[in-house]
C-alpha cells in the first residue's frame, strides 16, 4: 500500500495521462486539506492559505520533471537558487505548514499517493490535539510592560523595589531610544501577584516614570517570528 504507483526512474515524459492526473489530483486534494489544518485555531492569511494549497501541486511537478533526469535536476537546482523571497516574517507555524505542503509535493510526485494521505491524516490529528490542549502554553499571566522614562536617570533597578511588591517575574527583555534619544523605552515581560490590583501597580510606575506612557498588555504574538 506504501509503494510508489509510478516507475521511479521512469520520466514525466514517459508517465501516462491517467497516472499525472492521479497524481495531480491527489496534490489538490491533500493541499487544501492542509490548508485547512493550518487554518484550524490559527489567524490567517487569504493569500499565505491558498498558496500553502497549491504548494503541493508545485513540488509535484517539479519532482516528476526532475526523477530520472541528471541534467534536469542539476538545472532545476541552478534556478531555484537564483530566486529570492521576500515575505512578511512567519512563525514557527508558518515555517511547519509549508514543510509539510512540501512533504505532501514530494510524495505525490513520486507517486506514494497513500503515503502522502496517511502523513496528512497523522500530521493533521495530531496537530489539532496539540493545538486543542494546554501543551506547550506559557504562564497565562504572564504580561508585556512598556515604562518610558526620560533619559536622566539610570533604568537600572530603577523600578526593582515596586517589581518586588507586585510582580512574581520580572524581566527586561528590551531598551530602545525614543524621541529623538530624550526617553527610553524599556520592556519588560513580567507576571503580576494574583491578590495585588494592577491599577496600583501602573499607578506607582506612573508616579516613578513622572507620568509618562505605560503600556500593559499580552506578549506580543511575534516574539516567535524566525
């Protein structure tokens, strides 16, 4: 059931027409329902969706024109390096979606169709559970804190006292200049005591930063663009 419905060493040129469509098909097919894995609990782009759909259907050919073929495969591998993408920065999501379409490509173009729909129905299941439960969740209150304060005084250990009373974790992850250079930006990534206010708390950083931007929020959801 895992073998290959095509000739390995044989080339597209040599392929029947049922057998392309067979596997042209199956690169549809398989494609969209990866695209809709990838949907599954995920935002999403209209634009990165339909072509996480239509990879599979690239790589396909691209294998089939390549099996058998030295010479092709050596030109094919000279084109692909001339090219350059350039694209808005992806998560690790991202990143494990196109290797699956890929994957998917691979298999269809060498004719493993069933091993291709037993991949998908793995990856796909075992994705959804993961992505349904709490695995690999960070502390839930954890927080993103942004102090600015002018460029006088020293940050360092500036807000540690206040730090110690309202927050079980505290780290700064980030200084940057604003302003000209007149303030700095500093970011934190910090959990806050369950029993304590926050109101209290932005109020003492206020008082401490001369009431300046304090901004409280979720992590940024791009922290783990690669």
């Amino acid at each position: 059931m895992l073998t290959s419905i095509l000739d390995t060493e044989t080339a597209l040129s040599s392929l029947s027409t049922l057998e392309f469509l067979e596997c042209t098909a199956a690169s549809m097919v398989l494609g969209i329902g990866c695209a809709m894995i990838y949907m599954f609990k995920h935002k999403y782009r209209k634009d990165f969706v339909v072509t996480l759909a239509l990879l599979p259907l690239s790589v396909q050919l691209v294998i089939m024109l390549v099996n058998g073929n030295l010479g092709t495969g050596v030109a094919v591998m000279g084109a692909f390096s001339l090219v350059r993408f350039r694209s808005i920065p992806g998560t690790a999501k991202d990143i494990g979606s196109i290797f699956s379409a890929m994957a998917i490509g691979l298999a269809t173009g060498m004719g493993c169709l069933f091993a291709a729909v037993i991949f998908l129905f793995c990856f796909g299941a075992f994705s959804m559970i993961l992505n349904m439960t709490s695995f690999g969740e960070g502390s839930v209150g954890m927080k993103q804190l942004k102090i600015t304060i002018p460029e006088n005084p020293d940050y360092d250990g500036i807000f540690d006292d206040l730090f110690e009373k309202y927050t079980k974790k505290c780290e700064l992850t980030q200084v940057r200049t604003t302003n000209m250079g007149s303030h700095f930006e500093l970011t934190y990534c910090i959990e806050l005591k369950e029993k304590l206010p926050g109101k209290d708390f932005l109020d003492a950083l206020r008082c401490r930063n001369g009431n300046l931007k304090v901004i409280c929020g979720m992590l940024d959801e791009n922290r783990e663009a690669i």
